[in-house]
C-alpha cells in the first residue's frame, strides 16, 4: 500500500480499521475506548486517549507513525514531550520501541487491519487521473445535508481569513469601523480591474471631509473627481469645469494631493464599467447616505439594503456621457443589480461576519451568512465545473464556500481534512 502518515492519524482518528480481538506487538489483548483528540500541533499525534491493555485501563498520549522505526527518525526519542506515550499506533511494526527510561511501549500495527475498499477509495481520490476535483467521480452520492454542514464550515472558514484584512484596517484607521468600511466600499467600487485606485482615493479622501459638504452635491463630486486625478485637464463642457473650478479651492484648503491618473484602467472594459461612471455612482452614493455602516448594522431586509444602491441618481451629465467632453448616446448609468450583488457580497457581508467576530456577537456573523444566502450566486469557471458534477448552486453562500473549498482543499487533495472527501471514504 501506498500513502502518507496523514491517511494512517485519519484511520486511527475515526477507528476505520478491523478491530475485531485487538493485540499489543507483545500479545496482550488491547481495548480502545476513546482515540484522543487530534493534534495539530507539536507533540504526540493524538492527546487525551484512553484504552485498556489486559486488565489495566490507561490514559495519554498516542503516536501513530507508517513504522515504528518512524520514531526514532523524527527525533522523539531525545524528546520529552514523547515520555508518556501509552500506545505506538503504526502500520508495520518493524522494530521494538523502549523509551530511554527502559519502558518499552506497547505497538498496536495496523497493517493487515485496513480495509481494501477503503484504501481503493483513498488512492482514487489521491491519485486518481481527475480533472477537475478529487472526488468527481463521488461528490454527486454526498447526501445534502452532509455537504451543507461541510460548506457551510468552509464559507465561515474563507470570511474568518478575510476578516484579517478588516481587522488590520481597523487598527491603521484606530478603531474606526465607519472609515474602514468605507475604504473598503471603495476599493470594491473598483471591481478588481480598478480596486487599487479606488482603495487609494478612499484613503486620500476621509470621510471627515467629505462630511463638511454633505449639503453640496456639486463640492462632494468635485472632490471625488478630483482626488481621482480626473480634473487636470483643460475642459469644455461646462459640468467638468464648474467640477475642476470647485476641486481647485478645495483641494489648497485641504492640501490634498490626488490620485495618479495612470492607475485608472479603461482598456477591455465596457463603457458603462469605466471608472468615471463609477466615480460618479460613487459620489452619489456618498450624497445620498451618510455613515452606511452604521446603516449596514441596523438594516435586517436584504430589498433594503440593496435599495441603498439601485436607488441612488448620477448626476445627470453622466446620462449622455462616459467621459467628460464626449457625448454618448443616452443611456442610464445608475449601478445595476448585479454590480449591486457584487458590493453587498465583498463588502456588506464581509463587514457583518468581521464586526461580529470582532465584538464577539454571533448575531452579526449570522446575519452576513443569511445575506450570503439571499444574493444570487456568482458565475465563474469554479461555479460552472462544481455544477457539471452535480452540484446544487442557488445561492452566493454556496458559491463562495465552494470556490474556497476548490482552492484551498481540492487543489491541494486534502481530502482526508474535508467533509466531503471523508464522506465518500466512509461510504459503504
């Protein structure tokens, strides 16, 4: 047989092995009550276990190794955290084990007690000529309430890891959950092409500012324009000069110093995606609600807050233009329900599950895994593949648990750590 230690500590962790009249290496009967928990960390593999040889119940540690020469050549012999192994679980029992007290620990070898099926679905899903995810062949026999469980632990997992940049932020804008979210608003206004600049002209445009002239609409879109760097030109229709005219006091009163022009991408994008146009929802979301995370906290309906967005009004110049001084035919250029999907999705939901781990309030991280569940879910390669094989996919709480399950378990074939990959091993 053919595998790593890791599918040995899996056999022994959920007692996936004959135990029909267990022995010692030594003959004595032996007995398993409980396997210990899994350890991660350093030290012995298993802690806490607790089994009987003969007539003596014992209580500790236990170590699995592939041999029992194992021991000796990952150095535990001069290692007193090994001292008090109760049990040496291995798969060929190839040398005797005596710790330098003189004890000699008891062996319990594995090696004619693993199922055939079980290492036959093993060595498919490992090294199995798959194309697309180890259990391709298997995931469609996983019973629904077994991958919801598991996705559902993937998708907590994969806003746990992105809850540290939030958290990061939070201590550069010392403590404050309104700036941070809006950085982060506007970084995802960008929608990846344009994340950068747009993260940069948050950064260079705090909100304190922006909040001293909520009341002008036409100050708050020249400092948006402005700090994008779009205002250095020399214009001729009579919006973008009154902008470049306002941007010009305000920018000197604030010393602010704008975003390079260069960062801006236009090139393989649809007009109606060029950062002007999203510059220009931008500030009229800006003009239309102050303090949204406060907002995000209090709003429980998800047609509420997607109101937030599909309801806010460009300036009307944007309706007849993509840039300034080039006229375009008329066409709406308020932000769509999809781009709407995408901005609740990267950020509202991000923020609500970040916010609650943070204070520690579980009702705030189930709120962004109900929100995940009432948005659509997104349209990738992943998604498409996951549902080639079978996979139900409705929403963005599934999708996003399933791109970090591909990307973080399937492309690793950590199958072993996966509810899925354990399911089909396990199935009869």
């Amino acid at each position: 047989m053919l595998f790593p230690e890791d599918f040995l500590h899996y056999i022994w962790k959920f007692r996936l092995f004959d135990r029909d009249r267990l022995q010692t290496g030594d003959g004595e009967a032996l007995e398993i009550f409980s396997p210990g928990l899994h350890n991660s960390d350093s030290g012995p593999d298993f802690q806490n276990a607790r089994i009987r040889i003969g007539d003596t119940v014992w209580a500790g540690n236990i170590e699995v190794h592939l041999s029992s020469s194992d021991w000796k050549k990952h150095g535990h012999a001069a290692d007193n955290a090994y001292g008090n192994i109760i049990l040496h679980v291995v798969y060929k029992d190839d040398i005797p084990l005596v710790l330098p007290d003189g004890r000699r620990v008891p062996t319990l070898e594995l090696q004619n007690r693993i199922p055939d099926e079980l290492y036959s679905r093993y060595h498919q899903l490992i090294f199995g000529e798959q194309t697309i995810i180890p259990c391709e062949a298997s995931i469609g026999a996983v019973d629904s309430l077994t991958l919801h469980n598991w996705l559902t632990r993937v998708l907590v997992e994969r806003l746990e890891k992105k809850s540290v940049a939030v958290t990061a932020a939070l201590a550069l804008n010392r403590g404050d959950w309104e700036e941070t979210f809006y950085q982060f608003l506007a970084a995802n206004f960008g929608f990846k092409i344009n994340a950068l600049p747009f993260e940069l002209l948050a950064k260079s445009l705090p909100q304190n500012i922006l909040a001293k002239h909520k009341n002008n609409p036409m100050q708050i879109e020249a400092l948006v324009f402005g700090q994008a760097g779009f205002l250095g030109e020399d214009f001729k229709d009579e919006y973008p000069l009154k902008l470049k005219e306002e941007y010009g006091f305000l920018q000197k009163k604030y010393k602010l110093a704008p975003v390079e022009t260069h960062l801006w991408k236009f090139m393989r994008l649809r007009p109606a995606n060029f950062p002007t146009i999203r510059l220009a929802q931008f500030a009229a979301l800006i003009i239309r609600s102050n303090h949204l995370f406060s907002k995000l906290l209090e709003i429980k309906d998800v047609k509420v807050l997607k109101a937030l967005f599909t309801d806010i009004k460009v300036n009307p110049y944007w309706e007849d233009h993509y840039r300034f001084d080039i006229a375009s035919p008329r066409s709406s250029k308020n932000i769509g329900e999809a781009s709407v999907d995408i901005l609740l999705l990267n950020t509202m939901a991000l923020f609500l599950f970040s916010y609650g781990k943070y204070n520690q309030q579980q009702h705030f991280i189930n709120r962004s895994l109900q929100l995940l569940e009432h948005l659509p879910c997104e349209n990738n390669k992943i998604i498409t593949d996951f549902s080639n094989l079978g996979v139900k996919i409705k929403t963005a709480f599934e999708s996003q648990a399933l791109i970090e399950l591909k990307n973080n378990y399937c492309n690793y074939k950590k199958c072993l750590h996966c509810g899925v990959g354990n399911k089909i091993l396990k199935l009869a």
